[in-house]
C-alpha cells in the first residue's frame, strides 16, 4: 500500500483477489454448485477456470445467489458493496475482479488448445528468450478486450482468432456477443466492416429475448432507422413518466427529442435491457438533458455511436437494471452514467467504461 495516498499497489491487489478467489469464494460456491462438492479450495479454484461451462455458471450462480456473498464483497471499511464499479477492500472494483478472471480463463484455455511455436535452439555459449508460444501472442492481442463475464462462452471462437484480426477489430471485439458473428469475421477477416456494420444493425440481445410483443418493430419507423414519436404518445401520458421529466417539458417537445434516436441505438438499448416503451422513454429524455442536444445526436442519433451505447448496456446489466426497474431509478442510473459525458472532455464522448490496464491471475 502507498503510504502517502492510501492506495494498494497493483501487486498486493492482485494477491488479495487471489486469496479471495481460492479461500471463502471458493467455500461459497462449493456449496452453491454440485460440481465442486469435496473438493478443496485450490481445487474449486482450477476447475473453474479450467472449465469455461462451469465458469460461466459460476458467474450465474454469483449474480443469482449474490447474498451468500454479502460478508466477502465488502469495500475496504467491511460494509457489503452491491455495484460493480465501488472499489473493493482488494483494492480492485468487481468488474476489475470479473475482467481478470476471464482472462486468466481465456489464457489457460488458449495454452491448452493453441499449439506452441517450434522453439530454435540458440547456438552453443549464445542465451536466446523462447519464442512467443501461438497461445501468448493471442492473449497479447487480446487480453485489453476480455473484460466482461458474458465472454466466456465466446473464449472458444476467440481461440480460432489471429493476433491481427484481433488487431483490427480494437474494442470493436466488444460489439460481438454471438459465437457465430465471431465464426462469420474469422472466416471473412477482409470483410471486417460490413459483418460489424450488419451486427450493429441487427442488434442481437446479448442472453435474453427480445421485448414481448416485439417491441421493436412497433416503436421504430417502417425503415428502422429512427424511432416514431407518435408510438409513445401513450406513454407520454403516462403519470409516471411524466413525473420523471421536468415540470416545464410538453409532450411536443419530448417527442421531438425521441424523433432524433436513430434504428441502432434504440434496438440495442430494448433488446440489451429488455426496456419498456416508458423506460426508454425516460433513459432517452434524461440522457438529452444530461448531455445536451449536439451530445445526443451524436451518440444516440443515425448512425449513432453504438460502441457507447453497448458500454450502456453493460452497465445497466451490471447494476441489475432491467424491465422491473422503477422509472425513477433508471433516470438515475441514466443521469449518473451520463455525468462524465456531461463534463465534455473537449467535446469527446466519454461513457465510463472498465478502468485501463491490465490485471491477469494467471502465473
């Protein structure tokens, strides 16, 4: 720890995640999953990673059963912490954590399925550093993108990936959540642009069903591309909404807000969040107010910006932000995401996202 600022430094955060990871979470989930049943911690700890079926349903059961974790997920004065982005007392915040578990999960399953670069023998009395094995220079490429526990399932395909694909694609790889999108890029790598361009249109929900009723297809125009103000005069009327909206705002003038949202935006937030016509509502007039009109129109309008809309997304998923959610608390969770965006930065964009770096559990 640095004296002088209070921080840990990254070696001793990675130690205290690791002690974690192998002692009472390990405890935790050898009761909550038959699989780990009379196993000891160490090994609770490598099955795990080395099962990218059984990782995913440890997630699962972390995110379902997330009580029987209230006295391990505490920040640094003992109290429970239920965000993902609150520092821990680790020294890392829960996305830190889940981020560096999947890469250490994604490494070990790169060295066992990725042959190793035959290794040249250096001549007599001359020292020569091994080459990179195939398995490492994937995971160079790619450990800044593996960041979300929705990844694991897609390790597999991400193996079949060159360092270069990997490359090119830059924090475009976090557009992709289907397995076949993945398969479609690796077989057509020079097509890169159209397959993301058709991605982002067609805007697949990342593990759930699209809205009821087809949501979709009734609150945006017959092209897709924007959204039809009129579809929400309903929900406009709606007491609730309009108690989330300022006093001072009519109807007229919220629809001509809404009329701006362009196809892809909208899609990703409905089938992402899986949001009601009023939520929506109120996510989108929030956000316009919280970063202005010039702002929106750039990360919300045609074509939009939906890189930023899919960080959105996680973070609503994150934060357990979905159709049950109350109006008020997602203009809260809208207006709070929205506040670096607010600021500026010179006119850039800036949705948070996961922190730089990299932290890896791996040896």
């Amino acid at each position: 720890m640095d004296a002088a600022t209070g921080t840990i430094d990254s070696a001793t955060a990675i130690r205290r995640v690791n002690d974690t990871l192998q002692g009472p979470v390990a405890d935790v989930m050898g009761q909550l999953l038959p699989e780990f049943k009379g196993l000891a911690r160490r090994q609770v700890y490598d099955r795990a990673l080395n099962d990218l079926g059984l990782l995913e349903r440890c997630f699962e059961a972390f995110r379902r059963e997330r009580k029987h974790f209230r006295y391990i997920v505490v920040d640094g004065r003992h109290r429970p912490v239920e965000a993902d982005d609150v520092p821990l007392s680790c020294g890392r915040t829960l996305q830190e954590v889940v981020a560096m578990v999947v890469r250490t999960a994604a490494k070990r399953y790169f060295r066992r399925t990725l042959d190793p670069k035959p290794v040249s023998r250096p001549a007599a009395g001359r020292q020569a550093a091994p080459a990179p094995s195939r398995a490492d220079e994937l995971y160079e490429a790619i450990k800044d993108y593996l960041l979300h526990e929705w990844q694991v399932p897609l390790v597999p395909a991400y193996a079949d990936m060159s360092p270069g694909l990997v490359r090119t694609l830059g924090e475009r790889l976090l557009t992709i959540r289907r397995t076949e999108d993945l398969r479609q890029l690796i077989a057509e790598p020079a097509a890169v642009d159209r397959l993301l361009a058709a991605v982002v249109d067609e805007a697949p929900a990342p593990a759930e069903p699209a809205p009821a009723g087809d949501l979709c297809a009734r609150l945006l125009s017959d092209d897709g591309r924007r959204l039809r103000p009129e579809a929400f005069n309903e929900a406009l009327l709606n007491p609730q909404v309009r108690a989330c909206l300022p006093r001072a705002e009519t109807v007229v003038r919220v629809g001509s807000v809404l009329r701006e949202v362009g196809g892809a935006p909208a899609r990703l937030l409905l089938t992402g969040l899986r949001l009601s016509t009023e939520q929506l509502t109120v996510m989108l007039f929030t956000a316009h107010q919280a970063v202005g009109a010039e702002v929106f129109a750039r990360i919300f309008g045609q074509p939009g910006r939906p890189e930023l809309i899919l960080r959105v997304v996680e973070r609503g998923l994150a934060t357990g932000l979905g159709p049950d959610t109350p109006l008020a608390e997602c203009a809260g969770f809208t207006r709070q995401l929205l506040a670096r965006a607010a600021a500026g930065r010179g006119g850039q964009e800036a949705l948070p996202t996961q922190p730089e770096g990299s932290y890896g559990l791996a040896p």
